[in-house]
C-alpha cells in the first residue's frame, strides 16, 4: 500500500525506551500529511512538511468537536499529485484544495 497509517509512522523494531526518546521531536525529513473527512468522502494533501503537530492538534480538536476526520502521513512520497491520485484511486474519495478539509487558523488557537 503506497500510504501509510499516522500511528505505522514509529519503527515496530524499536523498543519503548527508543519510541519515548523520540516522542516530540521534530520529523527531519520532508513528507506530506493526508487530512481525510470521512463523512464528506474527502481528503486534502497538505506539506511538504516536518513537523506535523499542529495538523494533528486541528484534527483532534475537529474529532472532538464531532468531525469524523483523521490524518496519516503520506511516507516517502515526494508528489502532491501522485498522492492525490494513489489515495482517490484507494478510496474513491475527492482530493480538495490543501487547507480545506481542515482550516488550521479555526482550530489552533
């Protein structure tokens, strides 16, 4: 599968010492999030990036707030469009603009 998980991000051969070491620091490589809304069938691709934080404080806060939204990081990818059309491809959903499935600036404060 060309996509992977957010949670599959983590190396499964590092034990729990390694995983905590790496907690909280910053992803040193580029690579781009998939921002997915499940009920209205799509997904934006936002980045390139390293850091993911902030996406996955929108879409916890959106989650809470009753949107049935997640993300995933889109591992070693390097074209928006590629992307776009391997994830509709996968799902039949619509890829949107980037910034709006999910507006940062209405979540983060």
């Amino acid at each position: 599968m060309l996509l992977e998980t957010h949670a599959d991000v983590h190396d499964e051969m590092s034990g729990p010492k390694e995983r905590a070491r790496n907690m909280g620091k910053k992803k040193s490589k580029l690579f781009y999030l998939c921002v997915v809304d499940s009920d209205k069938k799509v997904f934006s691709v936002e980045g390139p990036m390293t850091n993911d934080e902030s996406w996955n404080e929108a879409v916890c806060k959106a989650q809470a707030a009753g949107r049935s939204v997640h993300c995933f990081s889109a591992q070693g990818q390097s074209d928006r469009a590629t992307i776009e059309k391997s994830y509709a491809a996968q799902t039949s959903f619509t890829a949107k603009e980037a910034g709006s499935v999910i507006a940062l600036h209405h979540y983060l404060d």
